[in-house]
C-alpha cells in the first residue's frame, strides 16, 4: 500500500554535510531508503504521516477521460477489463497518483473483487459513470460505454460552469452589498449616535437619536437578509463540491421547492438521461441496464423517480411507451413517446427530446440569471438609498453640532 512519508536525511554537497527534510508517497519505507543510497544521501529518520484531504492528488477532468480512453484501448487489444486497469496503474509513475490508484490495485491483485469494485475503489468517477461502465463491460462494447461515460461528464461539468458562473456573480454582489452595510451597522451608526449625544438641543437631539433607531432596524434587516442569502449561496456551492451524500441530497430538497432552480435541475438532468438513453439504445445495450443507468447518474429527485417508475411498470408488464408516461415530460414528449414501435425509433425520440431539454436548460438558467439580477439590483438599490439617507443623519447631526457649539 502507498504511504505518505517525511524523510530526514543528509546530502554531502561538495563535502559538507547538509540537513534535508522531504515528504512524499512511497510504496515502503524500503524503497525510500533505497532510493536515499542511490544518491549517496544519509537517511536520518523515516516516519509515516497521515494523509490529509488538501495534501490528496488532484486529478483532472482531461486526466479522468483520457484514462478512461485507455482503458477502452487496452480492451481492443484483447485485453480483459481488470488486466486493462491493473496495467494503467502500473504504468503510472507519479507517486502521488499511484496513491489514490492503490486501493483499486489492492483489489485487483486480490483477485477476489470485480473490475466494477475496484473501478470504484479508484473514487474518480460519479455513480453515473460507474453504471455506465458497468453496462459496457457486461456487453462487452466498452469502447462505446467508454464514450457515452465522456459524453455524460462533458455535459455535468457544462452545466456545473453554467451554475457556478451565476453564482459567482450572485455572491459578488451580495459581499459587495453586505460589506457595505455592515461598515454602517457598527462603524458609522455608533459614530453618528456618540456625536449626536453631545448635542445640547434636547428636541433636535431626541429627533435624530429617533432616526437613528430606525436607520439601525432597517440596516440591521438588510445586513440579515445579506448574510442569509450569502449562507445560502454557500450552501449551494458546497452541495456541488461535495457532489454525493447528504450535501446535495439537502441542497436538491429545497432546490426542488423553487420552481425557477427547479425547471433547471429538471432540465439538466432529463437532457442528461436521455442523451444516455439515446446512445446506449444505439449501441445495442439492454433497455433494462440503460434505465438502471439512468437512474444512476441522476441526483435530481424527481428525475430519479421517473426513470424508476419506468423500469418498475416495464418489469409489471408495460410497454415502454405505456411506461415512460409522466407528467414531468411535455404533451408533445408525451404525444411523441407513445407513438414509438420498436427501440430505433425510441432511441431516436430520446435524442430528441434531450436536444430539446438542452436548450430548456438554457433557457431556465438565463432566467435564473435575469431574477438573481433583479433582486440583487433591488437589495443593492435598498443597501445604496439606506447608505444616503445615514449620510444625510450624519450631516443633519453635524449641523446640530455646530449650532449648540454657536
């Protein structure tokens, strides 16, 4: 097994001994101190350090699809899925990759486990694209799962730009906003106030310490509404960086509730199931493991639920156009599903229809787009009028000042 090390050691640059200090993946402790006395260095102490989530590999979405491009080669050749894999991380040279791979290699040197189990062990890939890997290796064919896994994760890191390109400019705004009003709440107010109490004009002074409540209770409701809505924002990026457990399945509950979010998860995932719907049925792969790979890679709950309530009515005996009636496709979906006879027919509709729900897709994000502008335009309007009008205290307050001083 890989294990993170810090090394000591001592180099003799031009004769004089120098104190190095290094860490980094090795498979033993043997190999490090082999390496060591290859380079004339003296090992001084060798100690194993856990590994920390920051101090992990990164591993590209370019690195992810060109091994997966391997792997459907070394297949071509003859070779099997497992064999496959097992001579990809061998050939792997990076230490700090081979990290990351070695519990999937654990699993093939076994030799107890699967292909699809130590695929899984390399935690590089969603639940969708395991299933459709899975499906290409029990048909055979996967060179074309292969390209249907690519596909499907172009399509996710499309759609996740998309989101996260709105959200930045969101949350711009609304640390903007809430820096803003958050300077008046507890660096200018206070200010304004301590000066005002030395006014010697009762009646003025009462008046202006009035205003200023009220300047506290309206600022005070706008900083709130900034933080909530910047938790908010939070809550969504983090629900898309931790991409499985209860973080997205929190954030895609109350997601569902909003009915413009919701149009877009909706969208995005439907044009993302049937795209795979529409190559996998092309390449000949059973209707039955395309549906549970449909079901898979959806994280979208309504989504999720259609594809299931397909395959449960296909196994009761439906057709699969009787099957794939729901109200969470369109009439003229609908109109066109029912009409289908056999499965090239079908594969052509799912094609269509995701093409259709692409551009539905986009169309729900420009709106999501165009309200987030509205209403933060509106909450930075609000913040901007609040902002004059405790000037305009500041001001009046001053002038009271210099009057009491006359």
């Amino acid at each position: 097994m890989t294990v993170y090390l810090d090394v000591q050691y001592i180099v003799y640059p031009n004769g004089q001994a120098t104190l190095k200090r290094k860490s980094y993946f090795a498979l033993d402790e043997r190999g490090v101190l082999a390496d060591l006395t290859n380079q004339g260095a003296q090992p001084l102490s060798i100690r194993r350090k856990r590994i920390r989530w920051y101090q992990r590999q990164y591993i590209s979405a370019d690195y992810k699809q060109s091994f997966l491009r391997a792997l459907a080669f070394l297949c071509e050749t003859g070779e099997t899925p497992g064999a496959a894999l097992e001579a990809l991380i061998n050939r792997e040279s990076d230490t700090a990759y081979r990290a990351e791979f070695q519990p999937a290699h654990e699993v093939l040197q076994r030799g107890s486990q699967s292909f699809m189990e130590a695929m899984k062990r390399l935690d590089m890939y969603s639940n969708g694209v395991l299933a459709i890997i899975e499906a290409g290796e029990k048909a055979k064919d996967l060179r074309t799962a292969v390209q249907t896994a690519i596909k499907f994760m172009t399509d996710r890191a499309k759609l996740w730009r998309m989101s996260l390109s709105a959200a930045a400019w969101v949350a711009f705004d609304l640390f903007t906003a809430l820096s803003t009003v958050i300077g008046i709440q507890y660096q200018l107010l206070p200010m304004i106030s301590d000066s005002i109490n030395s006014v010697d004009n009762a009646q003025a002074r009462l008046s202006l310490l009035d205003s200023i409540a009220r300047a506290y209770i309206i600022n005070g409701t706008l900083m709130w509404v900034s933080i909530v809505a910047t938790a908010g924002v939070a809550f969504v990026a983090l629900s898309q960086f931790f991409r499985t457990g209860k973080w997205l399945k929190q954030f895609s509950g109350y997601a569902e509730r909003m009915p413009v979010v919701r149009q877009y998860l909706e969208n995005g995932a439907l044009y993302s199931t049937f795209s795979i719907v529409a190559q996998m049925t092309a390449a000949g792969m059973p209707f039955n493991d395309t549906l549970r790979i449909a079901i898979s890679s959806s994280s979208v709950r309504s989504v999720k639920e259609f594809w299931t309530q397909v395959e449960e009515r296909l196994l009761n005996g439906s057709t699969s156009a009787e099957a794939m009636m729901s109200k969470l496709l369109t009439v003229a979906e609908r109109l066109v599903i029912g009409a289908h006879k056999d499965f090239d027919q079908l594969q052509v509709i799912a094609a269509t229809i995701a093409t259709t729900r692409q551009e539905a897709t986009d169309r729900a994000l420009k709106r999501i787009i165009t309200w987030a502008m509205i209403l933060t335009v509106g909450y930075s309007t609000l913040a901007a009028v609040n902002a004059l009008w405790v000037v305009w205290l500041q001001s009046q307050g001053l002038n009271v000042t210099l009057d009491s001083i006359k």
